[in-house]
C-alpha cells in the first residue's frame, strides 16, 4: 500500500470513525474525498510557499534599503572629498601669500634695523666731532663734561669762557641726547625685529598646519580637478595668466610654443620680481614669426630646446612645485581665439610630482638655447 493510500485512510478513518473501523482493509471509497486532502495539502504548501516569498520580497527590500543608504553615504563621502581638496588648494594659496607677507616684513625689518645703524653711527661721530673740539675752544686742560663742570670751582674763568664752554655743552648734550635717541630707535627696531621673528614663526607653525592638512586633504581627495578651460575664449589664457601672476617660488615650463605677447609679458614679470623660471620648448617654432622665446632666453629666462628632428610636443607648466596645468592648449593668440582646445589645472600631488620628473628628465636631456 504506498503512502498516500495509508494517508487517505488515515484521515478517511479521523473523519469518519462510525462508519470506517480504525484497523478494517483498505476498502473501496468514493473519489470526492481525495481532491479535497490533496487540495488542502496543495493549499498549505501553496501558503509556506507564499510565506518564503514574503519573507524573500522583505529581505529584498530590505537590501534595496541598505544600497540605498550607502549610495547616500558614498555621495556624502564624495561631497567631503571634494570640499576637502577645495580646503586644501586654499590652504596652498593661503600658505603663498603668507609667505611673501613674511618676506616683506623681514625686508622693512632689515631696513629699519639698518637706518638705526647708520643714524646711531651718525650720532657717535656728531659726538666725537663735539669732544673733538673741546680741547681747542674750552679752558686749558678740559677734556669731558665732568672737567667743565668743575672749571668755576676751580680757577676764575675770563670773560670769553663761559660762553664758549656752553657752546660746548650745549652742543655736547646735543650729541647725548642723539646718541640716546639713536640708541632707543634701535632697541625699538630691535623689538620689532623679535616680533617679527616670533610672528615668523607663528606663521611658520601656521603653515606647517595648513601643510597637514592640505596633505590629509589630498589624501582624501585622490583624484582632485581645481579648474578645467577650454577655448576659443579667453578662459584658458587667463587660467595660464593667473597662476604665473601667483607663483612665488619656481615656474617650469615645457610647452611647444610661445606666441602670445600676453604670456610673454606675464612670464617677465614673475622673472622680474625673482621667481625662478625655465623653459623647455621645440626648435622648429622657436623660429617662427611671433615667437617670444627669443626675447625670453635675452632677458635671462633659461631656454633649453629640442634640436631633434622629431617634436618637443608638451604642453605642461609646474608652479612651485605643486601645481600643474596641462591640456591641448598651445600658448598662442590662435589657440586662445580660434582653436578647440582644453586646460586642466590641479594641484594633486600623483598627477604633480610625475609632470616635475618629466621636466627634469627633459631639462637634463636638451641643451640651452
């Protein structure tokens, strides 16, 4: 007898003891019951079945949940990434600007510090012409402030005497009075000097946190874009313009071309005012018509060339060592009015420090101009 035939008797035998004994034959009945248990059956399992699904479709849901969530975290982290480089390129500019305060302020301070010097040392030959003349205009014997002073007491001056030895006093105590001037104005630039220095070094501390933390920043912010331009416009000029306007320190320049008088000009300039600058370009457009590298390399500007026969094609500059500008743009009045051309300026530190390898690479490589 299989399983479901001992089954059906079973429920048969529940539901009906009356009328089917407990432990009588399988016996011959009606069809009708027998849909009807395996439709329960069909029933109940339909309803765990629905169950597990329920449950499935909740942990669904719940897992959309959770994605949904960490998608809002990863926006929010993104967010911060970027707010966090933006802090840590205005740390830089800060940090350039702080700098050149202190070099102007330890400039005033060497300057006061030398006029002290020289009115101090006007002071003491004002006085030593004072002394000077005392031997030749005051009474016999008299060599200081002190001898005068006792002179009445201890012989009779003539009539001529008193007034010379006022002279000399008055012009002595003159002499004094400078010298003492002179003295307080140098302990005076003295003090300034020392607060300059310690305001140097609070500065110094200052920057050294802003360093941290644009460092913290950057490692936040892997991969950090602080401006991108493209042309025809004036955009990429003026992105090019504004940073040879804020470099500081150092300007390495490696492009294939320099045609426009604008850069040209804003390259003297920031050579002028002592930033160090050199340029890497190409031989072939050095001669061109136009071309700035010429007048450059006469104001002193370094000039290295590639005098192959192939191309110095690069259009890359490096400011201080920790910022870079790269992009399609040939710095030429034809790129700027004319061209399709793009501009990227970051200051991330990976993207950084390989443009300044390639620089050196190149610089060592080409000969001057």
């Amino acid at each position: 007898m299989g399983f479901f035939a001992r089954l059906r008797d079973r429920l048969w035998a529940l539901l009906s003891p009356a009328e089917v004994p407990a432990l009588a034959p399988a016996v011959t009945v009606s069809a009708t019951p027998e849909p009807a248990v395996l439709t329960s059956l069909a029933t109940a399992k339909l309803k765990r079945v629905e169950r597990r699904l329920e449950e499935a479709e909740a942990n669904v849901e719940k897992a959309m949940e959770r994605a949904r969530r960490a998608e809002q975290r990863a926006k929010t982290a993104e967010a911060r990434t970027v707010s966090a480089g933006d802090r840590a390129r205005k740390a830089l500019q800060r940090e350039m600007e702080a700098e050149t305060r202190l070099t102007q302020v330890e400039e005033r301070t060497r300057r006061s510090v030398q006029r002290e010097k020289e009115a101090e040392a006007r002071a003491k030959a004002a006085e030593e012409r004072a002394r000077s003349t005392m031997p030749r205009e005051g009474p016999s014997g008299a060599r200081s402030r002190r001898d005068l002073d006792e002179l009445p007491r201890s012989r009779p001056a003539s009539r001529r005497e008193p007034a010379s030895r006022t002279g000399e006093e008055t012009r002595l105590r003159a002499a004094e009075e400078r010298g003492r001037g002179a003295e307080e104005r140098l302990r005076a630039a003295e003090e300034r000097a020392r607060n300059a220095e310690e305001r140097a070094r609070a500065l110094e501390d200052r920057l050294r946190g802003a360093e941290e933390r644009a460092q913290r920043g950057e490692r936040s912010a892997p991969v950090h874009v602080a401006e991108v331009a493209f042309s025809p416009g004036e955009g990429c000029l003026e992105m090019i313009r504004t940073q040879i306007q804020q470099a500081r320190r150092s300007m390495d320049l490696c492009v294939f071309t320099v045609t426009d008088d604008r850069l040209a000009e804003a390259i003297l300039e920031a050579h002028r005012r002592g930033v160090r600058v050199r340029l890497i370009t190409d031989n072939d457009k050095s001669m061109d018509a136009g071309s700035d590298v010429d007048r450059l390399s006469r104001a002193g500007v370094p000039v290295r060339m590639d005098r192959t026969e192939f191309h110095m094609h690069h259009k890359f500059a490096v400011f201080d060592g920790r910022l870079l500008l790269t992009g399609s743009y040939n710095w030429t009045r034809s790129a700027a009015r004319y061209n399709e051309e793009n501009l990227i300026a970051t200051g991330e530190s990976r993207l950084v420090e390989p443009f300044v390898r390639e620089f050196e690479s190149l610089w060592r490589r080409f000969g001057p101009a």
